[in-house]
C-alpha cells in the first residue's frame, strides 16, 4: 500500500502537459499558469499601467526617436517597462534608472570620443567600416566596464546597456547626448509622479 500511495503523489500530471513535462516545467518557473492569475482581480490595474507606459514610451521616443539608434530607443524602452512591471524593483529605482544611464551614456561618450576621434577625414570611421570586428569589441567592452561600474556605484540597471551600446557605436554628437539626458529627466518625472499609483505587476 506505501509504494502505491507514493506512486501515485509522484506520478507526472497526466494528459499532453504531463507527457511532456510542460506542467512540472512551469511549477519549477515559478507558477504553472499561462496567464498570471492576479490579471481577473486587479484587471483594471494592468490596464491602466499598460497605457500609462504607452504613453511614457511615446514621450521618450519624442525626444530619440529621430536622433538616436534603435540600441539606445530599445534601452530607454526597456527602462519603461521595468518601472511600469515592476516599480518596486531594485533596477527601478531611481538611482538605478537615471543613475545606471547616466553611467552608460559616460562610458558610451568616452568609448566614441576615442573610436571616431578625428573622423572629419574619414581615417578612424573608415578603419571601423571595414574592420567592423573592432568595434563589436569595442561594444563588448564598453558593456564590461558598465556592469563594474554600475555595481561599484550601486545604480544597477540592465537596460542601460542598450545606452552604452548605442553611443559607443556612432560619432557623438551634442543632440544625441542631450536627447538622452532630456529622455532620462523625463524618466525621473514619470517614476516620482506615478509612484502612488502604480503596483507591482509580478
């Protein structure tokens, strides 16, 4: 009787989720629910903090959208989702938000002051086009620094990388660097107004 009753509690769920292990794989994820069972209850709430991103994300956009790559637009944008998902989170915060970005957009400078330096000729932009390896590791560096620096000065924040990555790829410019600061005041703005009033999504 023991070796059937344990036979039972651990027999996989049956059915085509039990056959493929597809249940256990969520349990062990973290829920083994496809939608978030909180979404019926605070439905509203979901909704209301989705368009408020939205909207956030089309101020941001106002301010790169035309003068940046798609690296720094997708890391602003990434910031944007965490603070909307998750405002409680150690990477929302605002020193990690503002402070994680500023960091990037530091490093991001220096690395294209010393890679386009001098590209009024076309000498270095030109080494680069045509030695493009260089500059991935370039980019890979300047990601490595990144990470020391923001866990040194305790403004962790992944979607930062898309900032250092954007600027170490491109001639600096004073429009781009600005947009981005004036980006980054937007983003303080919005997580200190909405703090009130937004919850964690998790």
């Amino acid at each position: 009787m023991p070796d059937e009753e344990s036979n039972s509690v651990d027999r996989p769920s049956s059915g085509l989720w039990g056959r493929f292990g597809i249940a256990e794989l969520l349990r062990q994820e973290g829920s083994p629910y496809l939608l978030d069972p909180k979404f019926r209850r605070h439905y509203r709430q979901y909704i209301f903090q989705a368009l408020l991103a939205t909207a956030a994300m089309a101020l941001i956009l106002l301010f790169v959208d035309s003068l940046s790559t798609a690296a720094i637009a997708a890391g602003l944008g990434s910031s944007v989702v965490g603070i909307f998902i998750n405002p409680s989170g150690t990477t929302s915060r605002l020193r990690a938000v503002v402070g994680g970005h500023t960091m990037a957009l530091l490093i991001g400078s220096a690395f294209s002051f010393v890679l386009f330096a001098g590209s009024a000729d076309g000498g270095m932009e030109s080494f680069i086009a045509n030695h493009s390896q260089y500059l991935d590791l370039a980019m890979a560096f300047s990601v490595g620094l990144l990470i020391l620096v923001m866990a040194v000065t305790d403004t962790e924040h992944p979607p930062a990388a898309g900032i250092v990555i954007g600027m170490t790829s491109r001639q600096w410019t004073p429009e781009v660097f600005w947009a981005i600061l004036g980006a980054l005041a937007l983003l303080a703005v919005i997580k200190l107004v909405l703090r009130q009033h937004l919850r964690d999504l998790l």
